[in-house]
C-alpha cells in the first residue's frame, strides 16, 4: 500500500468577547505537508495578534492522503 500526500489544512481557534459564542475558528489551505508543533504554535499566535484581544486557543491539522493498494 502506498500513500501520497495531497493537501494539508489548518484551523486556528481563536478566543476573543467580540466573537459569538465567544470563539471563531480561521481555516487556512496550502498548509505545509507536517507542520511542527513550534510552528503551529507561531503561526496560531501571529493570527491572534492580528485581532482585536484575540487569543489562540489551538489549532486543527487536517491532512488529505491518497491511498493506491
């Protein structure tokens, strides 16, 4: 069996009173293939810091594979 990479995806929660529900999740695309937790946690941050009080509180990788048997 073999696996190809296709796409990764990034979600970043992020916090703030100004959100409904108090939270609001960014989506982002074209997200390196095994992003690092380091770099999750700059990237999540730098968003946040683009916001108005926003706080990261994670982030969610989603990553597409194709699978041949």
């Amino acid at each position: 069996m073999e696996s190809v990479w296709q796409s990764t995806k990034l979600g970043v929660v992020l916090a703030g009173a100004h959100y409904e529900d108090g939270m609001k999740q960014r989506n982002f695309n074209a997200v390196v293939e095994d992003p690092t937790a380091e770099q999750l946690q700059k990237f999540s941050s730098g968003i946040a810091k683009l916001g108005k009080d926003d706080t990261a509180l994670g982030a969610q990788v989603t990553t597409t594979k194709a699978v041949t048997f």
